[in-house]
C-alpha cells in the first residue's frame, strides 16, 4: 500500500531551518518505509535513483538538503537490497528484506509445517495405494472364496456319483445267481466309471488343496496390507479426511510410489506387501481359471462316463429282452416236439404190442397160430420153413430198440425243455434287475448337488 504524499502549505510561519529539519525526517521515514513495504510486497532486484518515483515533497527536500545529500540518497537508492536468509526446504515466496523479519520464528515453524504437509501427503498416497490393494486382495478373495464353493459342490456330485456307481453294482447282483452272476460288459464299464470317479475326484481335492492354500496367502496379504496402511496412517491424526482422491491425483501419488525409502512414506515393508500381495492375486487369477477349467473338464468327463454305462446297461437289457424272446420260441419249439416225440413213442410202444402178439394163448386168433393145419402140410417136406417166425422175432427186437432211443430223446427234450424255461426265467429277473439299475441312476442323477449352471456348461 503506497503511502500518501503530504502536501505543504503555502505559506511558511516561523524559520526556514525548523522547516527542512522536519522535512528531512519526514522523507528519511518515508523511504525507510517505503523499503520495508517492497520488501514484503515480494519485489526483487536493485532500485536506482533513477528508476524511483519522485514525489515533489522529495523534490523540495531534495533541493533543501542540496547537491551532497542528494548524492548520498541517490547512492543508497543505488544499493540493492538484502536478501533475507531462506530455509532450503521451505516452499513459501522467498521473501526479501534488509535484515531478518521479527516473524523469522514464525516463518521456521510455516516451513516445517510445510514439510510435514508433504511429508502426510506422500504417505496418504501410500495409505490410499495400501488399502486400495487390500480392497482388489479382498475382492480376489471373494471371487476365489466362490469358486472354492463351485469345486466343493462339483466334489459332492463326484461323491454322489460314487454312490449310484456303488448301489448299481450291489443292485446288478441281485441277479439270479445259476447263469447270470457271471461278469459282463455293463460290469467292467460300470468298474471303468468307478475308477474314472475316483480320478477326478483325487485331482479337484488336489487343487481345492491349493485353492485352500491361495485363500490363506490371500487373507495373509490383505491383512499385512491393512497393517502397514494402518501403521502409515498414524501420522494422519492431523490431516483432514478429503475423501477419495481424484484419478489424476491418486496417479500423480503412486508415481513417486517406486523408490523404497527406509525414513521415507513409501518404507521396504510396504514395497515388499504391494508386491507379495500383487503376485498372490496373480496366483489366484491363475488358479481360478485352472479351477473353472477343471470342472468344466470334470463335468465333460462325468457326463461320459454317466452316459456310457447308462448306454451300457440299456444295451445289456436290450441284450437281455432278445435272448429272453429266443429263448420263449424255443422254449415252444421244444414243447412241440416233446409233444410229437411223446406221440410217436406211443405208438412205437403200440406196435411193439401188437407184433408181441397175446399174452395169453387162448387169445391167439386161429390164423395166428404156427401149428395150424395148412402150415404143418407145408412143413412137411424139408426146406419148407416159412419166414413168419423169424420176421416177428426180428421186428419186435428193431421196435424195442426203436421205443428205447426214442423214449432217451423224449428224456434229452424234456431236460432241455426245463433249462430253457430256467434259463428264460434268469433272463427275466437279469432284465427286471438292470431296468430297475438304470431307473435307479436315472433318478438319482436328477437329484445331483452339482447347480444347473454347471451342468448346462455356462460357467
């Protein structure tokens, strides 16, 4: 603020000397405060008597006090001034003055409250770095967590499937144990199921394992991340709680975040922390999507192997229900001709009767006998024997044996006839036994623990 000029008055009472004497106080002042205020008004540089405004109270001391004053005042004009002594870490305007302010105690302590400012501004930079990794730590934590619960509910379907894997083999023997106990194709598929279950479930424990151990590392990290914010943070008691920081700003922050100091905002603690929880996420995006790789190979392959056996057991019964059909028709073909063979064995057994001839022999017919009057006329002479005797010998022997083979073939037709019935019974309770295994699996799979999502294949 420049000071006014006073004006003098016209006219002049009392002497002449009294008047410049007071005159040259009044400029001598002026100047000097005239000086104090460019000092603070932050001018810099020297100022010449030539480059000073003259005023004309200045011009009548001048020409009171004469030519070797106005040299003197003209050389002090010319001199520049002091520059007061400055701290080096101070970030106010430099100010410029002859000599040390009054205030210097003042302006010390504005310095350092300056370099504590910056010092609170760099490690809120670190704070907000710190828990802005352990907010994303946690929320990779979160995402891992539910994945764990996907591996987890995938393990229980496996465990379920174990168990219709294990009720279908105890359900199949339940077949009748004379002729279908013995170990088929739906068996040895039913075996591979088992030991691709068994598998797959060994390799998703394996890395649920893992998942287990990454979500320690992960809460291990978050927690010495809250740590070291919390420990930076104690110096913030003071510092007013602006909210988020801008992007621009967060960026011009994490900048000078590179260079660990020991005395410094960004210490090796919190360097070491930011970088082992940035690998730890790293591991965890890895192992998330190793995780959701697994389980959709899982389900691929448990569907197949679900698939193949079912494909398996309706063949077997498929197989079953034809034989069971071969077996009726010859089953039938077999009753009709135990019925024929019974019919001729009848009548062999008849003719063998009647070429025996009566039992008792006043039932003999008179042309039947060998002694009757034309035959014994006929034996009269040598070499006269008819052949009747011999052939009736010859044809009850050749009917015997006939009767006896055919009554043995009866016998075989008959012991067939009575396996294929047993067996055509086994075939029944063999397809009721492996329809009531595939409806068993059929309906235990629909009640899986595995979500719809992933059976559907959209995760």
């Amino acid at each position: 603020m420049p000071l006014p000029a006073v004006p003098l008055a016209s006219v002049t009472i009392g002497p002449k000397s009294w008047r410049d004497t007071t005159v040259r106080s009044l400029r001598r002042a002026e100047h000097i405060l005239r000086q104090t205020h460019a000092g603070r008004s932050g001018s810099s540089g020297p100022r010449s008597c030539g480059s000073t405004a003259v005023t004309p109270m200045q011009k009548d001391a001048m020409r009171v006090e004469g030519g070797a004053t106005q040299e003197s005042v003209c050389e002090e004009k010319r001199r520049p001034f002091t520059t007061g002594a400055t701290l080096p870490y101070a970030t106010l305007t430099p100010f410029e003055a002859p000599f040390p302010p009054p205030c210097f105690r003042e302006v010390c302590a504005v310095a350092s409250v300056s370099v504590a400012g910056a010092y609170m501004r760099r490690v809120r930079g670190v704070e907000v770095q710190l828990r802005g990794q352990a907010v994303r730590v946690r929320q990779e934590g979160t995402k891992l967590e539910r994945d764990r619960g996907n591996l987890e509910r995938m393990l229980r379907c496996l465990r379920n499937e174990m168990l219709i894997n294990q009720k279908s083999v105890q359900g199949r023997t339940r077949r009748p144990a004379t002729t279908e106990t013995a170990r088929d194709g739906a068996d040895h598929l039913l075996l591979c199921e088992k030991g691709e279950l068994a598998k797959l479930k060994q390799e998703l424990e394996e890395i649920l394992r893992n998942t287990l151990t990454q979500l320690q590392t992960l809460a291990q990290c978050s927690r010495q991340l809250l740590e070291c914010a919390s420990e930076r943070s104690s110096v913030l008691e003071l510092v007013p709680n602006t909210g988020s920081l801008s992007p621009g700003r967060r960026g011009t922050l994490s900048e000078g975040l590179k260079v660990a100091d020991p005395i410094g905002p960004f210490t090796p603690e919190c360097k070491h922390v930011l970088e082992s929880s940035t690998l730890a996420v790293r591991q965890s995006q890895k192992l998330r999507e190793n995780i959701r790789q697994m389980i959709r190979i899982a389900i691929a392959r448990q569907k197949a192997a679900h698939a193949t056996v079912n494909e398996g057991l309706v063949k077997k019964v498929a197989e079953t229900v034809t034989l069971k059909q071969n077996l009726t028709m010859m089953c039938a073909a077999t009753r009709q001709a135990i019925f024929r063979k019974q019919r001729q064995l009848n009548c062999i057994r008849h003719s063998h009767d009647r070429t025996l001839g009566p039992e008792y022999r006043g039932d003999l017919l008179s042309r039947e006998k060998l002694d009757r009057p034309i035959v014994s006329v006929y034996h009269g002479h040598p070499g006269t024997q008819l052949p009747e005797a011999a052939h009736l010998i010859q044809g009850s022997s050749v009917l015997r044996r006939r009767l006896l083979s055919s009554e043995m073939e009866l016998s075989r037709l008959q012991g067939t006839c009575l396996q294929l019935v047993d067996n055509l019974k086994g075939k029944r309770a063999a397809e009721l036994v492996d329809c009531s295994v595939v409806r068993q699996r059929m309906q235990l799979v629909d009640r899986r623990a595995m979500p719809t999502f992933l059976q559907q294949g959209a995760y």
